[in-house]
C-alpha cells in the first residue's frame, strides 16, 4: 500500500494560496502519472495541474471553490491497484452551488460549502512563521491597494488563511476609514496623495424573480480587481491613428503561401505589427517604463503581453519575452505558441509575468477601436481595431489626388499621462505609422 498525498502547488513565487477551480478526476478515477486532475486559479494564471503518480484516486480532500494554502493536502492516491479496489469509497466535498432566485418572493437560499482543509506546514527560506509571511506578505493586489491607501497590512486583523489580510478585509477597512470608524494608527501617512476613502458605488442591485445569481469565476473576480486598482494607479489618455496596412498586406500575401509551408505558422498581420512595435519602443524607452514612486524605471527587455480572450468568458496576457531579439518567423511561431497553450490552459506562471508592453486585438472581433486601461506595472496598451478595405484619397507623384482602395486599420494607444507626455505618445505612434507604411519584405 502506497498512498501519495497531492498538493496545491506555489505557482509563483510571490503566491501563498490557490483556488481549486475544477477537478477532472472523480474519486475511484484510475490516472497517469502527469495526467491533468485538477485546474486551479490563482492572482497569476490558471493551470491544469497534473498527477504526482500513477494510481487511483482515493479521496478528494478540497472541494471546487474552496481556496487553501500552498503545500495543503488536496487529494490522496493510491499506487497499488489492489489496495484501492478494496478500499471503501470516499467522498468527495460539494462544490459551491449556483444561486438561483425564486419565482415566488422567497428569501434566496445559498447552500453551504465545505469548510477549506487546513494548511500543511510550509517550508520557507525567508524569516517568520507561514501565519507571519501570509499576513504582511498577502497578495500583490493587496499589497498595492494598500500602498496606494497609505495603509500598514501588518496592523489590520485578516480573515483568510492564517489570518492572512484578503481584499475583503481591507475594503472593509477603507470603508470604515471613509466612514471615520478606522483607528488612526492604522493609517501609515495619509495625506492629500493618499485618498482617506474608496469610490462609493451607490446601492448593490437586488436579484428580480426568474434572476440566475452566480458567483464570479476566480478569474473573472481577478480580473475585475486588476482592472479596478489599473484605473486608480494610471492617469489614461488615448490617442487614435489610422495606419495603412495595404503594403503589408501585399507583403504578407506574397510570402503567405512559402512561409506556410515551410514553418507550419499562420502568417498573420500581428507578427509585422510586433516587429514594428518593437523596433519604436527601442526609440521612445518612456513606452517601454514603469513607474516606481517618484522613479521611472526605463525597461531594457522589450517583452509584449499579448491579451488573449478565453472561451466562453476570461482575458488571459501571455508575454512574449524580449520580442526585439526574435525574427518574423519567431514573432509568428511564439504568438501562436502562447495563444494556443493560454486557451488549453497550459501557461506557466512566469509566461504572464513581466509585460513591459501590452497589445490588444479586438478587430478579430470586428471592433473598430477602443481604449484600453494599462496594465499596472507598465506605462502603455496599444489596441488594434478591424483591418478593413476602405475608400481613401491618394495623392500620385505628379500631385493628383486619386481615390484608391487601401488596407486601413485603426490603432489607438493609451498612456499614462503622468509620465508619458502627450507628444511622445504621439510621436511613438507617428514613428510606428511610417514604419508600417514603409515595410518591405527585407524586414523578416
């Protein structure tokens, strides 16, 4: 008898906690060693995570939904096929229950999950306790609200893990710092640049009968949250330009065919496009910044996220590292690669880390524009709206005006104001219009 205990495991490592967002085996499942048998959700990526072992399932000890500590026990395995034929079945815990409203004006009933298993001890080579490095470390989001708010994490009381300060606990806080109810020797240095509150909504709506309530997704509540806090850290402005693809276009067509057959990529418009990007971020560093405080830290890696939508709902940003190094070919073959393995959920934690730039593409979608919110820790987002033909007046040699059909794409950039200045925005994306309008096949 060989029972192998699995764990959560640290994907990252700045992550002290994850979420069992789905199990792909059911308890007296047979499984391969490496076999994906649950997925889970963390402030970083969602992954498949596969098996430790060769063996059977035998009991699944955290239930979908339930959020634990790295290193905690989430299921057993059994090794030996005749143990585990003899063993008694074990049960599996509830997953968290869709909420649906009642036709009829009855309080609406949320079913209870199991309570999360608690913690394994966690081996760590920083100083303090797993209870310490949890409460002061807690999440990046966390941490960076609480930055911003001027607020000591140590000093707040936590209710997740090992009394680990969640979002909750610190929306909680500022709510009841608004409402002059905080202590005061909670709040490290407030002052005119540190607000003393948090954006007031207005009342939460009431499900309708006939309504279908569900919690948000672990990603989808990431995704709200990072989006939130990027709208507070940046001063965005956006910036549109129309750019003429048509002499890309015509070199994509006439390569279209050889490149196909010789790499097995798609040659898209998107690998030109991150060519040209990246050559202008090497121009204009300010593109290519974060800001640190009152510092600018100008990047040398030039490395792309690239925003990917999941089906049926989620947004995921591969990145693509140091993208200025890489060919046309190796542009086309590493978009794909990361877009691929980001809608199988095959990530790892660092290929979504580290943008310095982001690029997004609703024109698959058939979106003209948008104006995209930055991503924290970067200083720009460029969004790429529909490649289309279009009617536009064309001025010949000899200085005759002509309409001509051409390739035309919408391309806007937002920026953060606070350190990129209007004219190098817009000098960026004057730079990145010639570049593209005067590309010629030599370029790959």
């Amino acid at each position: 008898m060989a029972r192998i205990d699995v764990i959560m495991p640290q994907m990252g490592e700045s992550i002290a906690e994850g979420t069992v967002s789905r199990w792909l085996k059911k308890v007296g499942d047979s499984v391969k060693r490496d076999e994906p048998i649950f997925e889970i959700s963390t402030d970083k990526v969602d992954a498949e995570i596969p098996s430790p072992s060769a063996g059977v399932l035998m009991e699944i000890i955290v239930g979908e939904g339930q959020t634990v500590a790295v290193n905690t026990v989430v299921a057993r395995l059994e090794t030996d096929a005749a143990v585990a034929a003899a063993a008694p079945a074990a049960t599996t815990p509830a997953p968290a229950a869709e909420v649906v409203v009642a036709s009829t004006p009855a309080p609406v009933a949320v079913s209870s999950t199991p309570a999360p298993a608690a913690p394994a001890p966690v081996a760590s080579a920083s100083t303090g306790s797993l209870e310490d490095r949890l409460r002061t470390k807690s999440s990046p989001l966390v941490r960076k609200i609480a930055a911003e708010f001027g607020v000591e994490i140590a000093s707040l009381a936590g209710s997740g893990i090992a009394g680990r300060v969640t979002k909750k606990d610190l929306d909680a806080f500022l709510a009841s710092r608004q409402a002059g109810g905080a202590p005061a020797a909670s709040v490290a240095g407030a002052s005119m640049y540190a607000p003393a509150g948090v954006e007031s909504h207005g009342p939460l709506p009431t499900p309708w009968p006939g309504d279908v309530v569900e919690p948000m997704s672990k990603m989808r509540r990431l995704t709200s949250e990072h989006m939130h806090i990027a709208r507070r850290v940046a001063a965005h402005v956006t910036t549109f330009w129309e750019i003429d693809l048509t002499r890309v276009a015509r070199i994509r067509h006439s390569l279209r065919r050889d490149f196909e057959a010789q790499t097995g990529q798609k040659l898209t418009y998107m690998p030109f496009i991150l060519q040209a990007v990246s050559a202008q971020l090497k121009r204009h560093p300010v593109l290519n910044a974060a800001v640190a405080g009152n510092d600018i830290i100008y990047r040398k890696q030039i490395n792309l996220g690239i925003a990917v939508a999941l089906e049926p709902t989620g947004l995921i940003v591969p990145v693509l590292k140091r993208a200025d190094e890489l060919s046309l070919t190796g542009l086309s073959r590493g978009v794909n690669d990361l877009a691929a393995r980001a809608r199988g959920k095959k990530l790892s934690p660092t290929e979504v880390q580290d943008a310095t730039f982001t690029i997004s593409n609703p024109g698959t979608f058939g979106s003209i524009t948008g104006t995209p919110i930055i991503p924290v820790g970067t200083t720009a987002i460029l969004c790429l709206g529909a490649i289309e033909k279009r009617p536009k007046v064309v001025t010949g040699p000899d200085g005759e005006d002509t309409i001509a059909i051409r390739t035309c794409c919408y391309f806007s950039l937002s920026f953060d104001h606070k350190v990129v200045d209007g004219a190098d925005a817009d000098r960026f994306m004057r730079d990145l219009k010639t570049a593209l309008e005067s590309v010629s096949e030599t370029n790959g």
